[in-house]
C-alpha cells in the first residue's frame, strides 16, 4: 500500500497514516508533494477548524519505519520511477493534487480517494459548501480514481446528517471523521475481496470550483434552514 501525501504537516495525512498503520496494515511508501502555492479565492466566513500540534511528515515516517519519498509533484517521473521499482497494488489519497493517468496505472488495484461530497452529483472544491447550498444530500464518496477529477468507480458512499444544533464548523468536522470512519471499513472489504464498485455516469458532471464569495451570505442561510429541518 502507498500513500499519497503532503510534506508538510497536515490533518489527514497524519490521521490516514496513523489509522492505517494502528489497524495493522503495511505502508509500502508514503510519497509526499512539497507545498505549491494555489491562489484559491478569499473566504468570508471560516467553514473548517484550524488544527494546531501536527507532526512533521518525514519525522512520523521515520519513527514509524515507513520509508518516505518527497518530490515537488507527485506526476514527476522521479516519483513514477519510485511507483514502477515498487509495483505497488493499492494507494490511498491521503492529501494529494490532481495525479496523472500515468501514476494512476502503475497500480495493479487502483488509487483510492475518500472525497467529500457526493459523486457524481457534487465534485471538485468546496464539495460541502456546494451540497449546502445547491440543497443536495451531503456525505463521502470513497473512489478509485481515474484522469477526471473526483470521478472513478465507487466503492462506498456515507450520507452525513445536519443536526439542528450544527455549527457549519462541527458539520465539516463530522464530514472528516466520516472519511476516518470509511477507511477501516474499505480496507477490510479490499482485504476480505470483497469490493463492488459501481460504474456511474458522469454525462451530468457535477464538477465545481471553489465557492464564490458573493453567495456566501445565501450559503449560510440555506445552512440555517437545513438546520431547521434536520430530524
């Protein structure tokens, strides 16, 4: 197994490797992208918790026996020259940009990636946001990927709930620990082979960029009002 990370730290890098490493499985690699400024629009309001104490990548690695690669893109033949010595079966998207058709068929079973929002009805940035605002069901996918973004054969949706006394912030907490809830449960079914994807159609594409600044204001009242009708 080979996961894809950032080199810095961050959340779900240090919770995937961790998790995965707890529950027992071998980490084959971890392969890790140096950070690359992306010049996402301003937000007006704060929609996620800031985490504070993470670990430094390369140190978890270490500490951890897991051997570590760092490149400054994980499409750059360095790295698929690692993935072809290595001849990896399964990799696990623990923080990554868009990878290239040449990374993704150097697995034998495929790149798993745990999106979240709803696919194919919700894809690309702010998938939360836009499931709020565009009133859609609101959840993680967990996906073999393929060359479009957040598209692939599915393997596992989970629908998360607004609760009546949800801030957006604990909503967007719940919507990471869903991804943390799917990965043992995918793992095993790969494990036990018993995984059935699911073929879609992408026809309707469902693809978004980040949110707009200017819908803001009526993101959050169609917040307020889902919360009003949550059971």
């Amino acid at each position: 197994m080979i996961v894809f990370s950032y080199s810095f730290p961050h959340k779900k890098t240090q919770d995937f490797i961790l998790l995965i490493n707890a529950l027992g499985y071998s980490i084959e690699a971890v392969i890790a992208s140096r950070p690359r400024k992306l010049n996402l629009p301003a937000k007006k309001y704060r929609y996620k918790p800031e985490h504070t104490g993470l670990v430094e990548v390369p140190e978890m690695c270490k500490n951890l026996n897991i051997p570590y690669y760092e490149f400054d893109n994980h499409n750059s033949k360095e790295c698929i020259d690692i993935l072809m010595h290595l001849k990896p079966e399964l990799g696990i998207i623990a923080g990554a940009r868009i990878l290239k058709r040449p990374v993704i068929d150097a697995f034998s079973k495929g790149i798993m990636n745990f999106h979240p929002g709803i696919i194919p009805q919700v894809r690309g940035l702010d998938s939360m946001l836009w499931s709020i605002y565009l009133g859609l069901p609101i959840g993680v996918t967990v996906h073999f990927i393929d060359e479009r973004v957040d598209a692939g054969r599915v393997l596992m949706r989970e629908f998360v709930k607004i609760r009546q006394d949800d801030t957006i912030i604990d909503l967007s907490l719940r919507m990471y620990e869903t991804q943390l809830l799917l990965l043992p449960r995918v793992l095993k079914a790969i494990t036990d082979d018993n995984v059935k994807t699911e073929n879609i159609s992408y026809e309707d594409s469902g693809y978004r960029k980040s949110f707009p600044y200017e819908l803001e204001d009526e993101l959050i009242k169609s917040f307020e009002q889902r919360k009003k009708e949550a059971i």
